[in-house]
C-alpha cells in the first residue's frame, strides 16, 4: 500500500513538473521570438520612437478623495509599428490605460492615468512605467498633486 502510494506520488509530480516545464519553456521562447522581432527590425533601420507631448504634470491643488485623469499623448516617429506591451503604476492608487492596438508610423497614441486621492495627503509624486518595442524600452510618466486633507481630519504630513 505504501509501495503504491509512493509511486502514485511520484507520477503526479512528474506530470507537474513536465506540465511547469513546457509553460516555462513555451515562456522563454515567446520572449526570445520578441527579442529576434525586435532585432531583425532594428537592423532592417526599423524601430518604433515613442515621442510624448509631456511627460510630467502637475493636477495642482485637489481634495483627498478626489479622482483626477490625465491624458499623455505621444506620436510614433518611427519606422516600425510602436506596440505597448504594458503600463505598470508606481502605486495602488493610480491606475493607467493605453492604446492596445499598434501605432503605425506617425500615428498616434494615449496613456491615461487615474489618480485616486482617498487617504493621501499632502505632496503626491506618482509615476508610471510604459514598456514599448522601442529602441529605449521605456518611457517614465510622472505626476504631481497637492492633496488637501478632508475637513475635520488631522493633517499628519510634515511641511518642511
């Protein structure tokens, strides 16, 4: 009986690992085809350049609670198809969206960034991340705001 427990045991964790191995493998080369793409279009003097109008803003004065957007809008300069794979936020409390669909040559595109002031205070200085097929990879969208604290709270943040 335990013979046979044993051996069932081992045959389940064979399947599992063959199964994780296969997912982690599929993975790699999902990432590897990526990165040839990428390569065979910069040599081709192919690549997307992500231009922003801005890429600071300021929501100025706001009241804890409040929820503010703002629109960066950037046009491909490039000479390949720009494509955002993701727009990760520095914290909870803010939340980006973006174009999802290729930006041709020229075209143009969208990150908008929602701000939830609830429970902030104070000088707010946010960030989000935005990874695109471009040469950089990168491009870091930063905001600003002044939250007012709501009525009747105690302020808690030091003012130097």
């Amino acid at each position: 009986m335990i013979k046979r427990t044993l051996a069932m045991f081992a045959i389940a964790s064979t399947v599992v690992l063959a199964v994780s191995c296969k997912e982690n493998a599929a993975l790699r080369i999902d990432d590897e085809a990526v990165k040839r793409a990428e390569i065979a279009h910069a040599e081709a003097g192919k690549i997307a350049v992500m231009k922003f109008g801005e890429t600071e803003f300021d929501f100025g004065d706001i009241n804890s609670g409040d929820v503010v957007e703002h629109t960066f809008t950037f046009t491909n300069e490039g000479t390949s198809d720009l494509i955002i794979s993701k727009a990760k936020a520095s914290c909870g409390c803010t939340v980006p969206s973006y174009t999802k669909t290729p930006v041709a040559p020229g075209g143009t595109g969208e990150v908008k960034v929602s701000f939830n002031s609830s429970g902030k205070s104070g000088n707010q200085k946010k960030s989000v991340t935005v990874t695109a097929n471009t040469e950089k990879g990168s491009e870091i969208l930063k905001f600003s705001a002044e939250v007012a604290p709501k009525p009747g709270t105690v302020n808690k943040t030091k003012k130097k």
